[in-house]
C-alpha cells in the first residue's frame, strides 16, 4: 500500500489558497477558459505583468456622455484632462466627429466610431499610430437612454441631492462618486480614531459603557460640555454630556493621549492647563462630529454636515485648529534653517547663478513642503539610476558617514533642474511614463532620462562629493548664517492658509500613523484633483452643462484649492512621537506586553527600570525598553488598538502565529530565524524555522530581557542584538494580526456607511420606506427592495429586479436573521468588537487559514454571547454548529450580512469567502 503523502500545514494552507484563487475566478467568470484551466498561480501573474489597459496607456482618459454626444479626454498635464474630441451621434452608425483640442496639445487621434465600438490611436509614446479599440458607452441594449442607468437605481437622487435636479448624462453622476469615495474613506478612519480613542480608557466590558465619543459633539462650546447646567439643553442630553465628561477626565488621567504626541503642558498655571483640554477637547468633538456626519444621513442639516459644519459651529473650534496648523509650522520653521545651514551654505557656495534667498526658498519648497512630490515621478529613482550606472565613486565606504546628505544635496539639485530650469523636460518623462506598461518600461525610462542627466549634473556632483568633508561641516555647522527671516513667514503663511477643511483633515493626522496618513492623504488628493478635473469639463465652452452643487457642497467649487492644500497637509503631517509626559504609562504597557504582571504598580516599575535613580550606566534597561518598545510604531498601534495584557496572551496561541508567520515573504524569516535563534540550524526547513519562531513568540517573557546592557560589547552585544530582534519579530507578527482585522472591519465599514447613505436616498422614492427607522431593523432596505420585485416589480433595483435566483437567495439570508442580530452585528461592525474580544475567542478557532475566518468566527461569537445578567429568551440561530466546528458558519456570514443585500455584488464579495479581497492583507515586505 503507498505511503500517504501528509502535506505540512503551510502547505496545505498555500494549496487551499491557490484552490480558492482558482475558485473565485470560477465564480467570476471573468476569465477566458485557455486562462480560467491554468494553476492559480499562473493566472494571477500576468495581471501583475501588465499595469494597465492599453487604453489608458495610449492617453486616452475618459469618454463622457451628455445626451447624445460624447466627449473624449486624454491625459494632460498631471492629472488634468484635455477635451481632445465631441462625437455627435447622428444615428447607430452615422457620428459627427469634432476635433476640440489643439494640434500642440492633442495626445490622441480618433478613428471610427459605430454603435459598439470607438478606435483611436496615440500620437506620442505607447504604439504611436496603433490603433486601439474600446467600447462605445452609449451602446446599451434595450435601453432608450445614451446613458447607463445605475443598478442601484439611485442615480437621479444622488444628482437631485448634489446638483438640484437630475441629467441625462454620465458626467455629474461621475463627480458624485468621487465625492461619496471621500465619505468612504473618512468613515473608515474616522471610525478607527474613535475605537482607538476609546480604547484608550481601557476595557470596561462592553462598546456602549466605552464609547464616551459617541456624545461629542461640535454643536457644544467647551464651556456647555464643562458645565451643561448652565445650558438650555435637555436633561436628557444634559446627563449624556456629564457621562462623556466624566469619560474625557478619566482618559487625562490616564496619560494615553500621549500615543498620540499630545503633550500635556506641566505647569502650575492653571490657565495654560485649561487650553490644552480645551483644544484636546475640540479634536475629539470634531472627530465625533465627523463621524456622526459620515454615519448617518446629515445632509440635510448644514450645520452637521461633514463638507460646512466646521465653518458654522462655535469659531473657538476653527481658532483650536488654526493653532495646531500654526503650532506645526513654527515648529518646522523655528528647526529649518539650524538643521539645515550646512546644506544651504554648500548649495549657495555651489549655485552660483542663485540668489541666496531664492535657494532659501527652493530649499523649503524641497524639504518642507516636498514639492519635488508632485513632480509625477521618483527624483530619488533618477539619482540612483545615475549612481548606478556611472557614479561609483559616490558609493565608496570614505562617504558613508555623510551619504544621507551627499544624497539629498545631489536631489535637490535634480529637483531645481525640472522644478525651475527645465519644466518641458519633467513633462516629457511625465507623459513617457504614463505611456509605459510594466514596471520594466519604467526602469527602462527612468535609465534612459538618467543618461542624459549625467553629462549635465556630473561636475556638480563632483563638486558636492568634495564638500562631503568632516572639518568643513564642522565648520559650517558652527558658523552664524545671516539670513531674512522674513522669508521663512512668507513661506509659512503662503502654506499655512488652509481653508477649515483642510486644516481639519490635518487635525485628523494627530490619530493616525504614517502609512494611515499617507494612504488617507493619497486618496483624498486624488479624489479632489479629479472633481476639480470634472468641473474644469463642465465649465468648458465645448461642454457647458449645469454644474451647481446644492448648499452642503459648495465646498467643491473649491476643489483645486483643497487639492494644493492638501498636498501640503501630507508633506508637513507625521506620526508623533509619543508625548513625554506619558513615559510611565508607556513603560508600564511596554513591560506588560513584554509579559510582566499587568497589575504591577508604579513604584515597582520605576524600580525596575531605574526611573528616579541618577547616574551613569545605570538606565541601560530603561533605554534599551525605550528604543525596542516604546519607540517602535509597531507597538504604539497595538496599544491604540489592542490591550497589552490580551496582547500577550494572543502571542501564546502558537496556531495564529504560525499563521501570521506564513505570510511572511520566506527570505524574511531566513533573516528573523538567523538573527533571533541563538543556536540557528540554517539547513532546516522553512516549517521548522516558523516554528522556532513561533515558540520564541510563545515563551516570550520580561525575564529574556531584564539583563541586556545597552552598552554591550562582545558576547553581550550579541545576545543584545538577539534581543532586539524578537522583541521586532513579536511585535511586528501582532501588529500584522491586529492591522489585518483591522483592515478587514474596514471592508464592513464601509458597507455600513454605504447601506446608512442609500437608506436616505431610497427613502425619497420609495414611500414604504418613508416611515421606517434603519436602527430597528438594518434588514428593512434589502426586504423592502425585495418584496417590491416580488409584489408588484417595481423595485428600482436593478440587481434585484432583473436576478431573481440571487434574489431569492438574499431573501432566504433575510429571514435566516433577525433584527435584533444585524443590529448587533452592526454595532460591533462600528466599535471594532472582533478586536476588542479577539483573546477571548480565537483560541476556540480549530483552523487558522485567513483574516477572514479568523475575523467571522470571533465575531459570530460576539454575536451569540449570552449576558449573564439579562435573560435571552431566543437561540441565535447557527450557534449549535459554530460552537461544534470551531470555526466560522458560511450561512451566518450571509445573514449577518443580509441588510447588504439590496447591493448583490457587495454582498457576495463581504459573505464568501473566496470573493473577498484578500490583496489588501498586510505583509511584512
């Protein structure tokens, strides 16, 4: 009899990974079957290979509609857009065709045009002359309208709601998702800050006793939350204020704001304490007041909804946030010129076709605001590009210690050249780039432009590798450097002049880390730039269709504006380093997530780590807790967002950390295992290697580190830097767990707001809807939308109406829940409740194969949580076999899930497993 082949449980998890990859493309159909019949692997591949469409790499950019013309853009300039053509259709195969831009500025040539197709070709860049075909977007079948009608049936709403009547066009309705995709990603870190701030105050037992944000709000001064007595407010009210309160002096106390690098002033002067909790009070009610606006439908009151409520309320609220902006500013300003008057006495003893001032003010632009940014490619890419192919010299071990700013000079001096000397020459690689395919097209552009550089830039870089000399950085460091000052307030108040939005959107900044920031700045930008690029089209002479947004969005008018500002807000926004005032409550989380006992006091701490002991060599164990713990952003997330207690009890769960071990790319845990294992065995399997790694996680314990000598030498330095190493490993492993579910409640989030929002516009044209509240019972739009198809077809879904199997699929999810279930499932959905109890349940979980598994079993157990003090007098349905599986119940997704029926492809990609979006899972890279 042949031996069995038992495959390892990474194995066996990578080929039930690669099966559901397989699967999903099954169920999408999207695949051509010569693809759909290869090994998963291979069918992901290509999509990789291939960036993007060859219609965009062509240049072309859109095809609007507006009645029967379309009008076709290219890429401009950035992200502009330039009205290259208006089709005018005739009948189904006769179209007018009229040239719009000019012969200098055209990027793309139109060809035929008939019912179905349109073929155009580009004139520079990506197959110049080729022709390229894309669909007609007027063709649809069975429809008399040129425009495609929105399955959610919503479309006219949504135009009523933001322009004050309805088109038939596709251009309004465009600009409107761009806006509602900045709802959706405000809901979700908005939703983020809230959970984190609350957590903050610790685990009382349940999201309702905790959520003390839930009652801030921005409509209060700072004087009627102090003292609600004094106001006119209902007692009701009245009482929920003092709650709130009581929950924002307790979170003072607790020095945790400090995460967040909000540093309480330490003073005697009570006045200046009063400010800060003023101001810190401002955020939070901001903060509060923006996710009431993006939860709930707000927008037919100006002064809660999220685009106006900040330029109506209280102006003590704009005043807190222009001090953070100018707070910001003059930090950076008061550090610009003392960290920086070696650099710019070499570049003004370097450039001498520049005026001192000018390179003073080229240099702010690069180091403050980081113009070189919105370039539209990598200055850093060409330097190295340059290094790499003729500049050797330059990466001798002799400048090793002056690299950094050897490196920085030479891309300041890049950064000039387009910024200042040679704009057409950036435009140029801007649009090879757009026209380029794969990230080897780009390289390839990127070595060809560092070519051409070289001759240019050559003696310059000499020259600045001369400079690179110890004894003359001495020096300049030391000299006095006369300069305007004026100049530096110039240049502060030019970038410091925010509309509130944006300095808001700042003030958003203070709750998130880095790769938060960038990610919500990012989008946002783009969102904006691309509104601001719908508005220019439909101001145009050419187009000049009706474009007046309704009183809450007339901020939008404003969106080339915000676009700048927000560039800005990226450049000067950062994660803060955690406040000194909060060093004890840091240390004490950093010795409990290290394992020591929770419920150690203040004086032991200070004992242990030598806090008030003064003298040489004796804080070695605080500072090493300093630099490893409480400095990593790995581990101030995980507070934010975790317990530290449960934190270190989720680490003993060798069958999650394997898990989270196998998504780490294999050359990386080569590295982790060789650096964190004392006696590596580097011939033994990668299995065998995660699961060292796992069991050093596992055992971690304070013990394995109360002994390390900061200033080790020898034996000592080794075993320190073993330290070092697993203390990175076990942090970043739970920073990845966390963060992932984290990621994956965001999915749910979203789903929320979106089911809020729709509920609103559904309600204006579907009259049975105009009496029913969402909150008692979140599945009333999906059964309603269902039972109008059923009853009379008249539902204005389109998902619904014309797919009755899904349909009577959604309506069998309907009736699996209950309201009482899907409004539970939504509280726990806003209040990240499968975080918060994630130590309670996930070691139950009998397979441990996916966020998603992880995410639905814990919450499905939330779900079905018995109080001990109330009486629960129905069964949960599905409880039996959830608690006899181990593991998340597929129809329970799908009921929890029902109130996101009316939207079918939303709900299958949120209830099936193999739909949803694994790609935005984090790896450590």
């Amino acid at each position: 009899m042949a031996k069995k082949n038992k495959m390892k449980p990474r194995e066996l998890r990578e080929a039930q990974k690669k099966a559901r990859q397989l699967k999903a493309v099954e169920i999408n159909n999207n695949a051509v079957p010569e693809i759909a019949a290869m090994p998963a692997a291979e069918v992901i591949a290509p999509v990789a290979e291939k960036k993007k469409s060859s219609v965009k790499a062509a240049g072309m950019k859109s095809i609007l509609v507006s009645e029967n013309k379309m009008y076709i853009t290219s890429f401009g300039k950035g992200n502009s857009a330039v009205l290259e053509y208006e089709v005018d259709k005739v009948d189904n195969n006769n179209y007018n065709k009229t040239q719009l831009s000019s012969k200098d500025n055209s990027n793309i040539e139109l060809g035929d045009v008939n019912e179905v197709n349109i073929t155009f070709s580009s004139k520079h860049g990506f197959e110049s002359g080729v022709e390229i075909n894309t669909s007609n977007p007027t063709h649809r079948s069975g429809e008399s309208s040129p425009v495609r009608w929105d399955m959610l049936g919503l479309k006219s709403e949504l135009e009523k709601r933001f322009f004050g009547k309805t088109f038939d066009d596709n251009i309004h309705i465009q600009l409107i998702y761009n806006i509602l995709d900045i709802e959706k990603i405000l809901a979700v870190y908005v939703t983020n800050i809230v959970y984190a701030l609350n957590n903050m105050l610790g685990i009382k037992g349940s999201e309702s006793y905790d959520d003390f944000m839930g009652y801030l709000s921005a409509r209060n001064t700072y004087e009627v939350f102090t003292h609600p007595d004094k106001s006119n407010l209902s007692d009701k009210v009245k009482g929920n204020i003092k709650k709130s309160l009581s929950k924002f002096n307790d979170l003072l106390k607790t020095k945790r704001l400090g995460y967040f690098g909000l540093e309480e002033p330490k003073t005697k002067d009570t006045r200046v304490s009063q400010a800060y909790k003023k101001r810190v009070y401002h955020m939070l009610a901001i903060v509060g007041q923006i996710r009431q606006s993006v939860f709930h439908d707000k927008s037919s009151k100006l002064d809660e909804d999220l685009y106006s409520f900040i330029d109506i309320i209280d102006s003590e609220y704009r005043e807190t946030l222009d001090y953070l902006v100018d707070e910001r500013f003059d930090s950076i300003n008061k550090g610009f010129i003392q960290g920086n008057k070696v650099n710019i006495s070499l570049l003004i003893d370097m450039m001498k076709g520049y005026e001192a001032d000018d390179i003073i003010r080229l240099y702010y632009d690069f180091i403050v605001l980081k113009s070189q940014k919105n370039l539209g490619f990598s200055i850093k890419k060409l330097r190295e590009k340059m290094l790499d192919e003729y500049g050797f010299r330059f990466k001798d071990k002799q400048y090793d210690s002056v690299r950094s700013k050897m490196y920085k000079l030479m891309d300041f001096l890049l950064f000039c050249n387009y910024y200042r000397n040679d704009v057409v020459a950036g435009e140029a690689l801007v649009r090879k780039l757009r026209f380029s395919m794969t990230d080897d097209e780009k390289e390839g552009i990127y070595a060809d432009e560092a070519s051409k550089l070289w001759g240019k830039f050559r003696n310059d870089f000499e020259n600045i590798a001369d400079h690179m000399n110890g004894d003359v950085i001495k020096e300049l460091g030391k000299a006095d450097m006369d300069f305007d000052e004026k100049i530096l307030d110039s240049e502060k108040k030019n970038a410091s002049d925010l509309l509130y939005f944006s300095k808001m959107i700042y003030m958003l900044t203070y709750f998130l880390d880095g790769k938060e920031i960038n990610d919500l700045l990012t989008t946002l930008i783009s969102k904006f730039d691309n509104i601001k690029e719908f508005l220019k089209i439909m101001k145009s002479s050419a187009v000049d269709v009706e474009c007046e947004l309704t009183a809450g969005y007339k901020l939008f008018n404003d969106s080339q504006r915000i676009t700048n500002e927000l560039f800005i807000v990226k450049n000067i926004a950062s994660m803060r380093k955690p406040a000194a005032s909060a060093k004890l409550t840091m240390f004490r989380d950093a010795l409990t997530i290290l394992g020591i006992d929770d419920n150690i006091t203040d004086d032991r701490i200070s004992e242990i780590l030598k806090l008030k002991e003064k003298g040489k060599g004796i804080h070695g164990l605080r500072n090493f807790i300093t630099n490893n713990v409480i400095e990593s952003s790995r581990f101030v997330y995980l507070i934010k967002y975790a317990n530290a207690q449960k934190i270190r009890e989720v680490a003993k769960n060798e069958k999650v950390v394997m898990f989270v071990l196998g998504g780490i790319p294999d050359t990386q845990i080569e590295r982790y295992y060789k650096s964190c294992v004392e006696f590596p065995d580097m011939n033994s399997s990668l299995e065998a290697k995660r699961s060292e790694l796992a069991r050093m996680i596992k055992n971690i314990s304070f013990d394995d580190f109360k002994n390390v000598k900061q200033q080790a030498k020898g034996r000592e330095n080794v075993a320190k830097e073993r330290a070092k190493a697993v203390i990175g490993l076990y942090l970043t492993v739970m920073y990845l767990l966390v963060k992932n579910l984290v990621n994956v409640n965001a999915r749910y989030v979203i789903a929320i707001h979106c089911l809020e929002r729709d509920f609103g516009l559904y309600k204006e044209i579907i009259p049975e809807l105009a009496s029913k509240n969402l909150k008692n019972d979140y599945r009333i739009l999906s059964q309603t939308l269902c039972e109008l198809c059923d009853d009379r077809d008249e539902s204005p879904n389109l998902f619904l109406k014309k797919n009755k199997r899904l349909r009577k699929c959604v309506e069998v999810d309907i009736n699996n829940a209950d309201s009482s279930m899907t409004r539970k499932y939504r509280n726990c959905i806003a209040h990240l409740t499968v975080v918060r109890e994630l130590k309670e349940y996930i070691g139950d979980i009998r397979t441990v194969d996916s966020y998603f598994s992880i995410y639905h079993y814990v919450m499905q157990r939330c779900i079905t949580k018995r109080e001990d003090d109330k009486k629960q007098e129905e069964k949960i349905k599905f409880e039996d076999d959830l608690l006899k599986n181990h593991g998340y119940t597929k129809d329970f997704v799908k009921a929890l899930n029902s109130p996101f029926g009316y939207n079918i492809p939303r709900f299958k990609n949120l209830s099936i497993e193999q739909l949803f979006d694994r790609n935005e899972y984090l790896t450590e890279k």
